[in-house]
C-alpha cells in the first residue's frame, strides 16, 4: 500500500499517483460506509439521542458516495 512518508513518491508521474490517490480514496470511503450504517441502526434504534441529526447527515453523505 501507498504510504506517503515511507515510500519514495518520486517513482510514480502523474496519473500513475492520481490513479493511486483514487484507489486508497475510494477503498477508504468504502470500509468507512461499515461504519455509517451501523451509525444509521444506532440511530433507529434510539432516535431522541443528541446529535442525531448530524450523524444521520454524516452517515448519509458516506453511503451516497461508498455505496
């Protein structure tokens, strides 16, 4: 995996790196949409909870973009 402080960046042109950026972009929204449907059950389940409002919003904008 891409880490940029340990690996030497200097090795990939443009679109190898923006395709990489991409990649770890997408894989992130992805593992974090786990996450944001659990936050969603949480909230159906104790819906007078503080900060509801937010986290449905917040959880809704990681599962229109992660699926």
């Amino acid at each position: 995996m891409l880490h940029p402080l340990d690996d030497d960046l200097s090795i990939y042109n443009n679109q190898q790196l923006e395709s990489k950026i991409a990649d770890l972009t997408k894989k992130f929204i992805s593992s974090s949409a786990t996450k944001a449907a659990y936050s969603m059950h949480q909230i159906m389940h104790n819906p007078t909870d503080l900060g509801n409002k937010e986290k449905m919003m917040a959880a809704k904008d990681i599962l229109d973009r992660g699926g």
